[in-house]
C-alpha cells in the first residue's frame, strides 16, 4: 500500500520504519527539514511531498498524523476530507467538539479513523486483563500508575493531556465503566505548562464495581518508569507496561510468581492492523481505538486538566 507519514519526529520515524519493515511504499512530509533529512539519510527509499501533494495523491490511501497535539485537528480533518483513512496519534484532539467533528466526518464517509492508543496492542496489558477477569484474582479495589521519564522543556506542551492519555486509557481497556469525582494537582517547574501532576478518580466499572485510581506523571524524574499496580482483595498484579513483564503477588503468603509472556512489538503490530482495516474497510470496534474511545478518554484528561488545582 502507498502511504504517507506526516510528521517525522521521534515517534513519527517510527511509523516510517515500521510501514517499510511491512513492506509498504512510504511518502514523507514534515515543516521541519532537519527532520526530513534524517529521515532520508536513515531510510533511504522513501518519497517526500509537501501535505498539499500528499492530499492531492490520490494513489495514497491512508496516512499516519504524528504532528504536534494542537495540529491534529486541522491536518485530519483535510485528510478524511480528501478521501484519505487516517492514523492519528493520541489524543485525537485538543477538545470534544473537534474530537467529535473527526468522528462525524470519518463515519459519514466510511473512512477508518484509528487513534494510536497502542497499548490496547501491547501483550502485557492484554494478559493483565485476562488474570484479573478471573474470580480467583478477587475483587480489584485500585490501581496505580507511576509513568515517569526526564523530559526537554516544552514550550506549547503539558504533561496532563501529553502523558495522560495511556494510563487512562489502559484503565478504560481492562475496565470499561464510568468515571467521577476527578482531581487532579500538576506544576511546572522549568515550564509554564504542568510538567508533573497526580491524577486520580473513581472508576465505576461494568461490573459495577468501585475502583480507585491513581496515576503519577513526570517529566522531570530521570528514572523511567511505564509501571501499573493492579490490588485486589487476594492478590497483587505488577505490569511493567514497555517491558512488559508481569508480576503476581498473593497479598497473604506474598508469595511472587513472574508471569511468561510472549512480548510483542506493539507498534508494529496497531500499525498493521490500521493498514489491513483499510485494507478491508472494516470499520473499527471496540475494544480497538477507533474515534469514539478516543473521544472519551479524551474527556477523562480534559476533565483532569480543568481539576488541576495548581494550575498557574
């Protein structure tokens, strides 16, 4: 398939990787030159245009959006218009109502829209949901994040909305429910925008059962952590989420078994199956991260952002 990455940062060169790995014909578009020519001396066959070309093309079907947040909107929105099924990094949008126009116009006209929540790809996680869905795990009464890693300044960027996305997400995916009385409480130390914050909320689940969650974000603590902490009345499940390692503690006896699973790359394996969905036009359902998921673990964050009682 002929497809296009517009953005080529660090994760955007990722997906350039990826889709040539999968054997795909990749074009290139990027504002910042730097960028395009690191991409080109690193991978070589690749096809460079201008967005305007890229949406004018159309022998490329589907695209991959891995631009700054507050461009999302604007660059999907031109994509789905021209006919184009789209790819876009998290979070969908920076507000509901744009959320929600991308989801009008990728539905109407049956273009696939997949949002990159890859950790609904990421065999750790799906593991995890299979332990704690068994009655011998016990009842969960909460669960902990700690996602950390030191980070440049950001300018335009907060942490809440930037980092958020996953962990709420991940929750939503083992889950499902409803969420209430959010509070949130984020700084920045060497920023305007909050570079570190603890986020926590009820999570009411399908199960009708009352979860609290607690998700610690930084930027600023050099020690890279992607860990969840899963506590049920009888046992203790640790997710190492990027290494994916999985750890089982019976709260009693504390006794610790290391749960083996096959790693997957999960990247790889979200962009393959936005390509075979478009491929296919099969459009996304649940549990995948289709326009809807994204809209409403969007809501979770903005909600986190509106609670954040330090805000400057």
């Amino acid at each position: 398939m002929k497809v296009a990455v517009i953005g080529v940062g660090y994760w955007g060169g990722k997906h350039v990787d990826e889709y040539l790995q999968l054997g795909h014909n990749v074009t290139i578009c990027d504002n910042n030159e730097k960028n395009i020519l690191e991409c080109k001396e690193k991978f070589g066959v690749i096809t460079i245009k201008n967005l305007e070309e890229i949406l004018n093309d159309n022998e490329i079907r589907s695209v991959s959006i891995c631009t700054p947040n507050e461009t999302h909107f604007k660059i999907a929105k031109q994509c789905l218009e021209s006919g184009k099924h789209v790819f876009l990094e998290k979070p969908i949008a920076t507000n509901l109502k744009d959320a929600d126009e991308l989801s009008t116009i990728s539905e109407n006209n049956r273009l696939i829209l997949q949002v990159g929540h890859l950790y609904r790809f990421n065999n750790s996680i799906l593991e995890a949901k299979k332990i704690i869905d068994k009655d011998s795990f016990g009842t969960v009464h909460s669960v902990y994040f700690s996602w950390t890693n030191f980070e440049p300044i950001f300018q335009n960027r907060g942490i809440i909305l930037d980092l958020g996305i996953h962990p709420v997400d991940i929750i939503d995916y083992i889950f499902g429910g409803t969420f209430k009385n959010i509070k949130c409480r984020g700084w920045g130390i060497r920023q305007d925008n909050p570079e570190f914050a603890i986020i926590n909320y009820q999570l009411l689940t399908s199960k009708k059962q009352t979860i609290f969650v607690n998700i610690e974000l930084s930027w600023i603590n050099p020690i890279r952590k992607r860990e969840m902490i899963i506590l049920s009345n009888n046992h203790t499940l640790k997710v190492q989420c990027v290494d994916q390692n999985l750890t089982l503690i019976n709260n009693n006896s504390k006794n610790k078994e290391e749960i083996t699973i096959k790693s997957n790359n999960t990247i790889r394996d979200e962009l393959e199956f936005f390509i075979n969905s478009c491929e296919t036009k099969q459009m996304i359902s649940t549990p995948y991260p289709n326009s809807q998921i994204g809209k409403s673990i969007l809501e979770v964050v903005l909600q986190a952002e509106i609670e954040n009682s330090d805000k400057k």
